[in-house]
C-alpha cells in the first residue's frame, strides 16, 4: 500500500482493515458497541465488505437491501441475490425493501415520468434510496444506519464539492451524521479506507459480490472525478488520502456561513419527513408527479 508506505502480509491485512475501521468509529464518534447499526447493503463490495467487518468488531447489524427495480442487465435481481447469500451464509437478519412498494414502480420507470430523471434517473434514484433507508431505519428503531462509503468515494465528493464550491454540501460532509428528529443517524465507518483495500479484503474473505456498476452509472459525474483523482494517486501515492484528511482537520478552522443553521426544517405533511420546503419533501413531490402521469397516461 504505496499510499501508506506500508506492506503487510495476508493476516495481518485481514487485522489491519477492521482495526482501522474501529479507528475511525471512534474517532469520529460514530457509534457504541450496544447500539443496533442498520447496514445499507447493495451488494458491491463495500457495503458487504462493511457488514462482515462490523461483525467481526463484534457489532449488532442488521442488513438493508433496496429493489430499485433496474431490468437492465438484470441488475436489481443479481445485486439482490449476492446480498441474500451473503446474509443466510451467515445467518444474518436482513430486510428487503422495494422501491416499487414506495413509489407504485421500479426507479427506471418512476423516473421517466419526472422532469429530473427524464434523461437518467440517478437522482430520483438517489432521493428515493436515502427516503427509503431512512424510513426503515427510524421504523425498525435501529441507531445507526451505516454506508460502505470509501476514501475513493468521500474524495470524489469533496472534489466535486469543491470545484462547484458547494458550501452546504462542503459544511454537511463528514464521517457521521448527526440524528435530528426524524432523520436517523448516518455513519461511514470505511471513509478512510481507499476501495482497493476494501476489494482487497472482500477478495481475501471470500465474499461474493456484483462486481458490474449499475447500467446508469456510466458517465457519472462522480466516476469522471475518480479517474481524475486516480491519476493523480498514481504519480503521488497519498494524494486522495492527503485531500480528504486535510479537508477533515482543516474543517475547525475554515468559516463557513451556517447554511444548515439558516435553513428552517419542517416535516413533510406526507411522510413526515424532514424537510427545508414549506410543502412536500422531495420525495412526496416526485411521488405525486409519478402518480398524476400514470393517471394521465391511463385515461388517454
Ligand atoms: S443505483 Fe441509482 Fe446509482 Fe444506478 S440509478 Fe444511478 S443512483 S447509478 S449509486
Ligand atoms: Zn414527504
């Protein structure tokens, strides 16, 4: 691990992944040994990299898979089926959701019918996923809901939210969200750890996973920034851990203007989600806009 200057053996890699992640859980306060985690588990090798490294610290969690419904390529139903061996393998509670039973169809469809997924439905997708986790999450009263977010991902993130200068989006980003009410308590055990030790590890404990991305992801802003980034990794190995981290420490000394603190929160009159609307969240809106074209589309 160039990145580290650090070469480790096959045992001691397999000690030094969870006890990294026990670093960062407590570093960042992201929750106690008692606390019920609930991991959002899409298949990839994250999340189940995550879920098995949280049992192995000795947490209680339970699994969350979302149906988003995607036939292309049969995703949605091969991403399920890794999830659900993975889970009875081990004898591990997991829960099911569709996005279907939530929105009345799978994402591709619901988001065709919406002005911002017309031309891909990532965004849908994505309002959609974190309506639902949260939803299970504060139902099924567990603490924490936890993502197999890496370093990859967070400093794909903070360059895109920095190259727009998303203030909001730059003060929001951290390794643990805090609850308020009716939002659960978000955390992201593997922000530290690059997405080639977390392949490296679910390699080494045999965990089956999906390797193919979505058949939307491609051209993903998101993807574009990590190529940038890994180019960079290449020439100056340390580069995304060094942006990130810095970005961690330097966030005590940076002022930011409290967008969060200046926007007012309400709950959604629908689903009671939180909310900086004054009307329906989100969500709700893009519900009832895929559920007035289905009529409209039904009485023509
Ligand atoms: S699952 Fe959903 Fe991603 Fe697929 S449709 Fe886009 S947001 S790419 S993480
Ligand atoms: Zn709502």
């Amino acid at each position: 691990m160039r990145q580290h200057k650090l070469a480790l053996c096959r045992d001691h890699f397999m000690e030094w992944i969870p006890s990294q992640t026990q670093r960062a859980i407590v570093t960042y306060a992201m929750f106690q040994a008692d606390n019920r985690l609930l991991v959002a588990a899409s298949g990839g090798k994250d999340s189940l990299a995550l879920w098995d490294v949280l049992l192995t610290l000795g947490y209680q969690a339970d699994g969350l898979y979302i149906d988003l419904g995607i036939a292309s390529e049969d995703y949605s139903h091969a991403s399920q089926a890794y999830v659900e061996r993975f889970a009875r393998k081990r004898g591990l509670n997991l829960i099911i959701a569709r996005a279907a039973d939530y929105l009345g169809m799978g994402i591709p469809d619901a988001a065709a019918n919406t002005r911002r997924g017309r031309d891909k439905p990532c965004s849908v997708c994505g309002l959609t996923k974190r309506h639902i986790m949260n939803h299970i999450a504060i139902e099924g009263e567990y603490d924490v809901l936890v993502t197999g977010h890496n370093l990859d991902d967070e400093a794909a993130t903070l360059f895109g939210n920095t190259l727009h200068w998303q203030v909001g989006y730059l003060q929001r980003q951290w390794p643990v969200l805090e609850a308020k009410p009716g939002l659960v308590r978000k955390a992201k055990p593997f922000c530290r750890l690059y997405e080639r030790e977390t392949a490296a590890y679910a390699f080494l404990r045999s965990i089956e996973y999906i390797d193919e991305e979505c058949p939307y992801a491609s051209g993903a802003k998101s993807i574009y920034y990590k190529e940038v980034l890994n180019r960079m990794e290449l020439e100056r190995p340390g580069t995304k851990q060094s942006f990130y981290l810095s970005f961690l420490r330097a966030k005590g000394h940076l002022q930011f203007d409290d967008v969060q603190e200046q926007l007012a929160f309400k709950h959604c009159p629908e689903c009671g989600s939180l909310t900086t609307s004054s009307g329906l969240c989100s969500f709700c809106r893009v519900k009832q806009r895929v559920h007035d074209r289905t009529i409209l589309v039904e009485r023509k």
